[in-house]
C-alpha cells in the first residue's frame, strides 16, 4: 500500500480558498438580512384616492375636492416619449427619447382653492404617465 504525501503548500492554499469562498457566501448573506434604513425625515402620507392615467400634451387634471387634512400633492410622472413636461408649480421633468426611462416624483404645498394640476408639454405629442395624489406632510423633491 502507499502512501501519498501532499504538499503543504497545497493543503494551504486550498483551505486558504475555501474560507475565502465561505466568507463570501457569508458576507453576502449577512447583507441581504441588514434593516432597510428608515427616511431622512418625515414622510407624506395621501389622504385621498389618487388620480391617474395617460396623457399626451399639455393637459389640466382634476383631482377632486381636497380633504380637509390635504395640505400639498404628490405627483409622480412617468414620461413615455421625448419632450419636456412642467407642473403647476414650476417642476420641471425632461423625457428622453426612450419610453419609460425617466420618472420623477414631487411634492409640493397645496394652495388654497386648488383642486387641479396643470401640466405644460413643450411638444403637443409628448406622452406620458401621470398620477397625483392629496397628502399630508413635508414636500419633496
């Protein structure tokens, strides 16, 4: 019978690797179990159902009486084409040319007798999605 030897240097260089593997695997494991961190600071909370659909041009929505808790609106515009589109109160988000590549969300103080959004294409075919919503809380951008 005969016994093979193996070389140190060898046996090393293979545990070496395999707890270089394992603490990889580990470290990796250990990420995905770390706590979400919690925001900056305080949040906008909608206090009415949003209003939503799919608009080409400059277009004014309704949105609704306010509740009476409302105090800003919350946009979110998702741009299907190329063209630039502005709210009411001057946010202004840039599509490019590829759909669905650029969205932006923002919210802004609601001003009193305001029950709707205007929003100003500078190309009438521009095309895009757009939802908004009363809240209460801190504005966004």
């Amino acid at each position: 019978m005969s016994i093979m030897r193996r070389s140190p240097v060898l046996v090393l260089t293979g545990l070496l690797a395999g707890l270089l593997i394992t603490g990889c695997t580990a470290g990796d494991l250990e990420t995905e179990k770390q706590p979400q961190p919690a925001p900056a600071g305080p949040v906008p909370s909608a206090v009415a159902e949003p209003v939503s659909g799919t608009y080409t041009g400059t277009q004014t929505i309704e949105l609704g009486e306010p509740p009476e808790d409302a105090t800003h609106i919350g946009a979110e515009l998702k741009c299907l084409s190329a063209g630039t589109l502005t709210l009411t109160d001057g946010f202004e988000v840039i599509c490019q040319a590829s759909p669905g590549t650029t969205t932006a969300k923002s919210s802004y103080e609601l001003q009193p007798g305001q029950h709707s959004v205007t929003i100003t294409a500078t190309k009438p075919d521009t095309q895009y999605e757009a939802k908004f919503v009363y809240e209460n809380g801190p504005s966004i951008r």
